[in-house]
C-alpha cells in the first residue's frame, strides 16, 4: 500500500512493501511560487531559479531522511538504460554536473540516494534482498511509455538478478503516473506497443472506448514485465492515483498542457 506521509509540510507518498528510505513526492510541500510548479518542483528548467529548486530538494530529501547533497538525478532521455552508480557519481544532476544521461539507475552503495524525475511517467522504486530480507541493492527508474515498451523496468530486475538477488527477493514500488482515465493515445501509439511488446500487451492495456478513442495503462503494463520477469505480484506495490486527475497533489505534463514542475521519486539503501 503506498501511504501519504506529511513530514515538516512536505507532503509525500511511501510504500508499505520497501523497506528502504524512499519516496515519491507529490507537489505539496515546496517553495516554488510560480503558479504552474507551486510548490515542490523538483527539477531545474522549469521556471524555477536554481536556488529555489535547491531549496525544494533540501525539504523533501529531509522529509525522507536522506542526504541531499549526494542525490543522483542526471538528465532523462526516455531510453531503456539502468546504470549501476556508485559513490563517485554522489550528487550528480543535482550539486555537480552529470557526464551521462539515463533513465534508471541501480547502486549497492548505503547512503546514497538515487532518484527519477516524473510528471505524467511512470516512476518505479525496487530493491533487492538477500535471503536474509537485508537490502542489497535499490534500483530507481523513469518509465515513460517509451521506456515502458523497452522494458526498462525489466532492465532494473534483471540488473538486480545480475547482482545475486533472487526474482522472489525482489520488492517493488510504483508510483503516481497519468492513469488509464485520462491517457488517450492515437493509433500509431497502440501500433508501437504492439510491436515492441507485443499484441498481448495490445489487447490488454490499450483501451477502445465506445466513440473509438483509446487510452493506455502503462502502470498495467509495467506491473505485467514485472511479473512477466518473476517478480511475485505481492511483492509490488502499485498507485492507485492518477497525476492528470490529481491536480493538488500531482504536476502533470498532459494536465498543465507542458508548463508544469516535476515530482521526483527517491530510494537509498
Ligand atoms: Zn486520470
């Protein structure tokens, strides 16, 4: 179950199945005054100065108990790429300048906490246990419905299965996304997650209302690679919230037609 925790005003969710510190922020709690990334914006360019951005990053990484200068959020290019990120990599996209991009990040390394920035995307949270229940690693990743239909989240339990962590030692949580309600996508989309994924996933998740548009579950279909992939469908948790819907709690790219602030999504071991 993911569960809204208020911590010094900073309004955000956590799941009962993660053991680790981690969150996905909602929009609560910040000092962003514009009225499109009021008030916990997450991310640098969208309207922010720096030093308010900052600001945000500080409350929320506070919130959850983590340190803030060592958060890893690099740019995100919609790709499928999980990178295993150590200590050396601390604080990069944030306090230092990143010298790669990606979607997904996996670290064994206590203390340093790794974080996805969404607005309408999927944001997914996993770690790996021993068979002892201790975490050996956490792995956090940007689902958009490109890397969606890549498989990223496939990426992350296979990144984990490398590591030594069994299918079964594998706990997930998946955020806050733009839901099946009001994701309406055109034919050619439906065309692509048949081909990359096939007419199963077709059938299933893209929806044909009765005027003939469709709409999309990609928390559907993530929770479908998941458990394709031999994670127990117990094991994950999944938000029943929608980001479009939302729009106190959550930015949302389609909902604020592009002009939005961003929620980030954080786990550190
Ligand atoms: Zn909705």
């Amino acid at each position: 179950m993911l569960e809204l925790i208020n911590k010094n005003g900073v309004s955000y969710f956590r799941s009962t199945v993660l053991q680790s510190k981690h969150g996905f922020s909602t929009r609560i709690g910040g000092f962003s005054t514009l009225e499109h990334t009021r008030s916990l914006n997450l991310a640098f360019g969208r309207g922010d100065d720096e030093a308010t951005v900052l600001k945000n990053i500080g409350a929320f990484a506070d919130a959850v108990a983590v340190d803030a200068s060592k958060i890893i959020s690099v740019p995100q290019v919609h790709g499928s790429e999980v990178r295993r990120v150590t200590m050396c990599d601390a604080g990069a996209g944030v306090y230092k300048n990143a010298d790669f991009e990606c979607d997904g990040y996996i670290t064994a390394d206590y203390g340093l906490p790794i974080a996805v920035k969404t607005a309408d995307c999927v944001p997914i949270l996993l770690e790996g246990r021993d068979n002892e229940g201790n975490v050996v690693a956490v792995c956090a990743v940007h689902a958009g419905w490109r890397g969606t239909a890549a498989k990223i989240a496939a990426n992350a339990v296979n990144k984990l299965c490398q590591l030594g962590v069994k299918t079964d030692n594998i706990y997930v949580a998946v955020g806050a996304c733009i839901d099946v309600c009001c994701y309406e996508v055109e034919i050619d989309f439906a065309n692509e997650i048949k081909n990359k994924l096939g007419q199963y996933y077709e059938n299933k998740f893209i929806i044909k209302r009765e005027n003939g548009s469709l709409y999309a579950d990609l928390k559907g279909m993530n929770l479908e690679i998941l458990t394709s992939c031999g994670v127990p469908r117990e094991n994950i948790d999944v938000s029943h919230n929608c980001t479009c819907c939302e729009s106190e709690l959550f930015y949302s790219h389609r909902g604020q037609k592009g002009k939005r602030g961003a929620m980030m999504s954080l786990i550190s071991m």
